[in-house]
C-alpha cells in the first residue's frame, strides 16, 4: 500500500498523502518564518531589549 501510493506521486494526486497547493503553503509558510525569525534575531532583538528595559524605568 505503501509503496504503492509513493508510486503515484508523479500522477500528480497522491504525493506521499499531501496534495501540492499543501506543499506550496509549507513552503511558503516556512520561508516566512525563517526570514521573520532572521529579522528578529537580527534587527530587533538587541534594540528591543534596549529600548524596553530604558523605557520601564522612565515610565516608573
């Protein structure tokens, strides 16, 4: 059965049980993610923590 359904992914149904329009959102999903999370890491992560930790003795 197994096998049988790996066989049929070039068909363009069955590949490996996840339709094409499903593989195109994860990938696009995760290329997303992992430029959102470089941008973070990259761009906001030390600014943040500055910013928040200079803000909360102002505002107090």
């Amino acid at each position: 059965m197994i096998p049988s359904g790996i066989s049929r992914g070039p068909s363009g149904r069955n590949t490996g049980g996840f339709p094409l329009p499903l593989m195109i959102a994860a990938g696009v999903g995760a290329v997303l993610l992992i430029v959102f999370g470089w941008v973070v890491l990259t761009m906001g992560s030390a600014p943040a923590t500055e910013t928040v930790t200079a803000d909360v003795p102002v505002k107090l």
